[in-house]
C-alpha cells in the first residue's frame, strides 16, 4: 500500500478465553470489532459477593495463574486445573469443581454485567498510586476486559526492560498481550509509545485504532511456571516508562491475522 509505513511484524499472537487465567498461543486468528475470537469470553464470579474475579487481587485469587484456558475446534473452553486435570466448561456440574479448586463458591459466566468492577491489590512502589492497598477498580462496561479489547506491545520494549533490569526476566507472558510485534531492524526503545493515536495495519485485513499506552498492575510480577514472584518487574516499568508496557487499540476493521503479518502505520 502506497500510504503505508512498515514498523514491524507479528511474532506471537495470544488469546485468554478465562479472564486472568493463562491463555493460549495462536497461528492465526479472527479479529472482530470486541477483540479476538474467544478472548476473556468468560470469566469465574465469586458467589457469594457477585464480583468478578481477577489475579490483580492475589491474595484472594493468586490461584488463578495456577490455571489455563484455551479454546477447542468447537469454541468450547477447556480449563486445566492447577493439579492438571482437565475439565469442559459446558459440563454441568462445572462450578462445583471450580469451587472445589479454589476453595471458595465460585461461578464460570459468559456475560458480564453493564457496570463491572474487580478488587485489585497495589505494590508498595514508589511513585505508584495507591501503592500498598486494595481497592475496587472499574473495568469495561459489558465485558470481561479490563480497558480496550487490545492489546499489544513491541520485543524491543521488552529488551529495552531486560536491559535495565538483567536480574529479571520480561517475558510477553507477564504482560498478558494479544499480539507481540518485532519492529523493524534497528528500532530501539520503548517504540510502540510512538504509535498512540494512530491507525495500524495488520496484514491484508485488519486496522486498529491505538488509543492509549497500557498501564501495568501487580499482574506482571505474580510468579506463573517457572517465573517466579518479581515485584522488580513492576518497579522498573514505573521508574522507567511511566508504569506502561505496550498500547491499547480499538478494532476498525476486523479480519484474519496470521503469525508473521506486517505490521504497518497507514
């Protein structure tokens, strides 16, 4: 395209059908106009309060990165349990199993309520707001997500990270993206703050709007496999980049993105 200019390409591309549990690494996958096909179609409800659960609280639900969703050919979500065992979201006694996993009443829910809101925990990090307290936190209306319905972040963020803190290790993981993208040869930095407020083209099909840089939480430094509790992660994305890792972005287009797609401003 004639108006177009190549910043990157897509390297890996992620889906949470279970909103804050692991998600699953994609091929290629259909965009619409409320995100991925799939992604944080669900979530688990604590019965008791009606509150949406989230990792961001993990005191209470830590747990939750003990646990993986992903989607089978039939779009039906397979949860495995944190002793491995495998279980269908359409059985019919699944909210006793989850309950019994989590040991507390819970509920897997597909639809969100019009005015959600989650409980989210806050490190004692200097320069952080509400450092070392729990508070509510409104999420999107109608949803599961957090804030937009995407998310992306560069690997030269990623190393620009790695570099000031080698003791720690930022891994796409922690931050949980919906589409990592390698930027062209030679781009340095925190390259992806560039891209706010602009349209971006993913392969033959899809645009997305960016609309603002992606503030982090206690999520990015909660130990999940081999990664341990890191609360130096969080430390080094506020001392260094405003608290933010990647870019939120609107859907204007919708189509297929495959691994490998170019990335380009238009």
């Amino acid at each position: 395209m004639n108006n177009e200019s190549v910043v990157g390409s897509i390297v890996s591309m992620w889906r949470y059908p279970v909103k804050s549990m692991l998600g699953e690494e994609l091929n290629a996958t259909e965009v619409m106009e409320r995100g991925l096909m799939g992604d944080r179609a669900y979530a688990l409800v604590d019965a008791e309060t009606g509150a949406i659960i989230s990792a961001k609280l993990p005191r209470k639900w830590g747990i939750l990165f003990d646990c993986r969703a992903a989607l089978n050919s039939l779009e039906q979500v397979k949860i495995t349990l944190p002793d491995g065992s495998i279980v269908m979201g359409d059985r019919s006694d699944i909210n006793e199993i989850l309950s019994q996993a989590f040991g507390r009443k819970v509920r897997l829910e597909t639809a969100a309520p019009a005015a959600p809101s989650i409980e989210m925990y806050t490190p004692d990090i200097e320069d952080i707001p509400d450092a070392g307290c729990e508070t509510n936190a409104a999420i999107r209306p109608n949803t599961f997500f957090d804030a937009a319905t995407v998310h992306l972040l560069t690997t030269a963020t990623l190393d620009q990270f790695q570099s000031i803190t080698p003791t720690s290790r930022f891994e796409p993981r922690r931050f949980r993206p919906n589409f990592v993208v390698k930027p062209i040869e030679g781009a340095t930095g925190f390259v992806e703050n560039d891209w706010v407020g602009k349209t971006l083209a993913i392969g033959d099909e899809v645009r997305l709007s960016i609309t603002e840089p992606c503030p982090r939480c206690v999520m990015t430094t909660l130990p999940q496999g081999e990664l341990s509790n890191d609360v130096n992660v969080l430390r080094t994305i506020v001392k260094h980049n405003s608290g933010h890792v990647g870019i939120y972005a609107s859907v204007r287009q919708g189509g297929t993105i495959r691994r490998g797609d170019r990335v380009a401003i238009v």
